[in-house]
C-alpha cells in the first residue's frame, strides 16, 4: 500500500472514531497544556494512539512526529522517513464550537519533503488528500485555489495563535487587517490552510506554526496552487518548530508580503 | 399564533429553503452590493420574500425591516409592532466557506423592546429561540452563557466588520487582542452571537452591527444570561442604524470594556 493510499484508509477509519467522540463531547474528559486555553481531549489521545499504532506496524522504522503523548521531537535526520501526526486540530473548537471546525492531520515525509499528506474534516465528510507534484483533492475531486487578485477583494484568514505570539503577529500584520477585504478566523489552522486549498479564503497567516499542524495542509494547499512562504518571504521548513507562514492563492502574495514587511521591528 | 410561535415556524419552513439553496450554492446567482466583499445571492432574497409575505399575511399593519431588497429603513414611531429580518447572516460564507457559518434571523419588537426572536443554523439543525424575560433554547433546550471569568482564559469572537470600520475597531481593540485567551472570527454576527448564548464564546465584539444583525441574536444571548452594551458602556439602541456591541457571558464584561476604554480615542 503506497504512503498516500494508507494515509487515507487511516483518515477514514479515524474519522468514524472522531465523529462518535464528537457526538458524546459534553462527557469526554477535557484536560489543558501549556494554559487554560490549551485543550486537550481523550479523544486527541485516543485518536493519535491508533495512529502511530497503524503507522509502526505498517512501517516499523519511520520516525513519528505527534502532537501529544511526547512525540513533539524532530529526527536528527531530516532526510529519513517521517510521519507528522495532528490528531484533533481546533481541539478549543471541537470542545466549543457551534460549528465543527477541526480535523485530523497526517503527513509523510521522506527526503527532507512532505510527500504525501491528508486532512480528514469529519463533520462535513470530507478527506483533502495530495501527493507531491500530483495535485490535490477533495473526496476525490480535484480542488484548486482561488483567482482573486486584489487583497481589498480578498478573505484573509488570520490565525492569533497564542497570546505569547500575539505582539509579533499586530506588529507584521495591523496593515494587513486594515486593507484585507474580509478577515476571518477558525482557530484551527488546517482548517485555514484547507480553505485556501478548496479556495474559500485566499490567505491564511500563522506567526509560528508546528510541523504537525501545517506538514499536510501546506502540501495539500501547495498542490492545489497554492504558494507559502514564511514572513521574510523564504521557503516553509518542515524541520523546524515554529516557523511563520504566508500562504495565499500566489495572486496576492506578493501583496501581503508588502503588508507584512511593513511592520516596524522589520 | 404567538409571535415566537410564528418565528419557530417560519425558521423551520426556511431552514429547508436555504439547505436546499447551500446544496446547489456553487451554481447560485452571486451578486455584489457595496463592494467585492459584499456578497448577495438569489438565496437571500427568495428566502427573505418568504419571510416578508409571511409576516405581511400574519400581521399586515406590522412594519417590516431587512437587510435585503430597499427594507432596511427603520420605523418613525419606535414603540409600533416591528419586524427584524436577515435571510442569510454570514453569506460570504454561505458561497465561501469549508463550514456553514451562516443563520436566518428572525426578531419581532414592540414597545421599544426585541420581545422575542429566533435564529436558525439550517446546516446543524440547530434553532435558537428566545422570549423576552422567559429564557431561551437551542432546539428547545433552555442554553445558558460559560461561567469563564478571566480574560486570558477565554474565547473572545472580534468581527473585523467591513474595511472602512478596521481603523475604529483596531483602535479599541488591540489590547484586547494581545489578551484575549483565544480570539476567533466566523464573518457571520449570528454565530458569534449565538456563540455566547450557547456557552461556546465568552465574548463577541462589533464595531458597528446593523439591527437585522443583532435584534433576534442579542435578546437569545440576554436570555441566556449574558451582557450586552456599546462601547462606551451604555445600553445597545434596537433602533439604530450601526451601534458597536459588546456581549460577554457578563464575567469579563468590565474587563474588556476596561481594554476598550484604554484605546487612544477614548
């Protein structure tokens, strides 16, 4: 089974494990990280140990980089095999959300790249699937980005991550909110990262993303046309803890990257 | 018929106008009002024509406002029978959107007052209801505001509002980004409003919301406990063309009209 055909049958059969959890969420247990707004659920948990379990049985010497349960910790070698697993992102979402907006995450990396990658968003029974230089799609279907142009016509999602990273983020971006024609924000960034993918929104900024949550959507968006640089215009590590990132429908990139070197501290 | 009794029916007949519509929305005619970012779709007016001729056949002396269609004049006399109505809150996200964000609401006013009000979120089955002084529901289940009672632990929803309000919203309130536990934006004033009458926000913010907005979802969230003012503090006028609002579970509510207050204009 290629990488791509296995990350599918897992999203799936995963997806049926999150929707139960989803449909009992007011009897979960709920826990928090690093602060009160940092949720985590046994349904997170529950999700990502079936997946690492299916991973290390079907490929027993890759390495595993996951959210939760200690597995936050990058290979030494970046050129190796290597999964990048987010079992509920938009945990905050999936607890408090009028509105389903979270999804599962996993990627394959080998040879320093995201291979393959895909992001189940259960509730609306749908997988975005890509393999690099293949294309993306969405339940099968190819998904390409939008063709705005202009920023003033454009939505731009904005994700304020932690309030840690929220003086960073006004001093790039305050322009950007002030000349973006919409502005919107899921709290949950595969959530962003796929609808520029599907080409609902036409950027989505993050001051400082981790690998498992941008490794698939990224790839996925990417495939899908998509172009994401970090904040100072350089390519997107995958190797790497908390890099920024501007991604966009590549018609107005150019445009928010202006906005973004704006900034005073640039 | 009471009038609730009225909006109950009326949010379940429509609720399936507007599914039927989000099914087939890729080939909707879309047109734009103000500017790009102002969409219009044959969904919102058909479904606001059903709702006007109902109203009219009902209550035929009532006056009626709507977002839609040249009905957006307020009344002379402000303490006559009236109607609030926005056939599709959040249509951005109705054409644009991985979820569907997006309500009906549905308010009826006498003497000065919203006396009851419904708002339907015809994707997730959900209705909410409320009658003045005797509560409110979500699909006939009483709802109630969250108990978080610190700033830095909550869910903050700022709308971004149209561009030509970024600088005024930006300038009240960017201490209160920086704070903000979690910050959130649907594009859609129906759902973050619900989102604090359901517990699942602690506090939505607008620099400027229509009265086809607010009236139903404003008086859902009161009766599920929470605080409403402007601004500045004073009580939120339903006869109004565009007051800012602030609605919190009524815990944070002096803590972030403090961060409002601390902006340079004030």
């Amino acid at each position: 089974m290629s990488e791509l055909a296995f990350i599918q049958d897992i999203l799936r059969r995963q997806s049926t494990v999150a929707r139960n959890a989803y449909a009992r969420r007011t009897s979960l247990h709920v826990s928090t990280k690093v602060d009160a707004n940092d949720l985590l659920t046994e349904a997170d948990l529950a999700i990502q140990a079936n997946i690492v379990d299916a991973i290390q049985t079907a490929f027993p010497d890759d390495h595993i980089v996951a959210e939760e349960d200690g597995l936050t910790t990058l290979p030494t070698d970046t050129t190796s095999r290597c999964w990048f697993i987010d079992p509920i992102d938009g945990t905050q979402n999936f607890v408090r959300g009028l509105f389903p907006a979270w999804g599962i995450s996993i990627a394959f990396a080998n040879e320093g790249h995201a291979q393959c990658g895909g992001v189940a968003l259960p509730e609306r029974d749908l997988t975005l699937l890509a393999q690099r230089q293949q294309g993306a799609t969405a339940n099968e279907v190819p998904i390409s980005v939008s063709t705005i142009a202009k920023l003033a016509n454009a939505r731009t999602e904005i994700d304020f991550g932690h309030r840690t990273s929220r003086d960073d983020l006004l001093a790039h971006c305050t322009t950007l909110i002030q000349e973006s024609g919409q502005l919107r924000c899921h709290c949950a960034a595969v959530v962003g990262l796929c609808s520029v993918a599907t080409g609902d929104a036409d950027a989505f900024i993050h001051a400082g993303l981790t690998p498992w949550d941008h490794a698939a959507a990224v790839l996925i968006a990417e495939e899908a046309g998509a172009t994401a640089t970090q904040f100072d215009g350089s390519a997107v590590p995958l190797f790497a803890q908390a890099p920024s990132l501007v991604i966009t429908n590549g018609l107005i990139h150019g445009e928010i990257l202006a906005h973004i070197g704006r900034s005073p501290d640039k």
